[in-house]
C-alpha cells in the first residue's frame, strides 16, 4: 500500500474523524459550498503543510456532512474522492447515517441523481450509506 493510499484509508477508517479533525490539519477555512441535492451548504477546507487538502461540505440548515472530498498525491497528480453522505436518521438522539448491512460482503451504493454510478463497497458499516466516485 503507498503512503496516499495509507492516508486515504486512515481518514475513511476514523469513525471519531470529526474529534480527530484538529489533530490531522492545521489550518481551516470557510467558504460558500455548492447545492448538494437542493441544499445550500458551507464548503470546510482542512489543510497541512505537504499534504492536500480536505473538503467538508456541511449543510447550512443542519449542519449535517453532505460530502466530503480527499485527496491522493500520485506520481500522475491528485486523485480526488469523494463520499456522499445521505440517509440521516435520528439514532438515540444522534443523527447518523444508515449503516450498510453488516452481513452482507459486497453491497451496490447508488446515487439518486446519477445513473450508472453505483460503486461497490465492502459491508463493514465503515462508509455508512454514502456514494464513493472518484472524480
């Protein structure tokens, strides 16, 4: 496994990522995001030196994460993925998206808005009901 894909992989394995954010990046901006599924939304950038950057998308109404795009440095450029997250359901009084379902090994995820886009994704609840394309 290279070091981008060891990065990649540790930011996808984190499930305390949001406790974790001030300790990965160093610096944090906020910006105006785009419409994410009729939702306005702010657009968070994490950056570190020598690393690239991490964009949040949260939704202005509910500040729910709507998207989240990562980087990758390899020897053709950046590779950018990005996770739609979606399906939020109140849980004990916590809004979590729905967990895929554990027992099965491989699971299509599919976006509403695009056809052809389903991706597979192991079944662990790690990706929690979100679309992964690269870009």
């Amino acid at each position: 496994m290279s070091t981008a894909e060891n990065d990649a992989a540790r930011i996808d394995a984190d499930l305390y990522l949001p406790a974790h954010l001030k300790t990965l990046y160093q610096k944090f901006s906020v910006d105006a995001g785009e419409k994410i599924d009729g939702h306005d939304t702010y657009m968070v950038v994490g950056r570190t030196e020598g690393q690239p950057p991490l964009r949040l998308y949260l939704d202005k109404e509910s500040s729910l994460l709507l998207r989240l795009v990562r980087y990758a440095e390899t020897p053709l450029g950046r590779n950018p993925t990005q996770i739609d997250y979606a399906d939020y359901r109140d849980a004990n009084g916590v809004e979590s998206a729905v967990p895929l379902d554990p027992g099965a090994p491989w699971q299509p995820i599919r976006h509403p808005d695009r056809a052809g886009s389903t991706k597979r994704s192991r079944g662990r609840g790690q990706v929690r009901a979100a679309t992964i394309s690269r870009i």
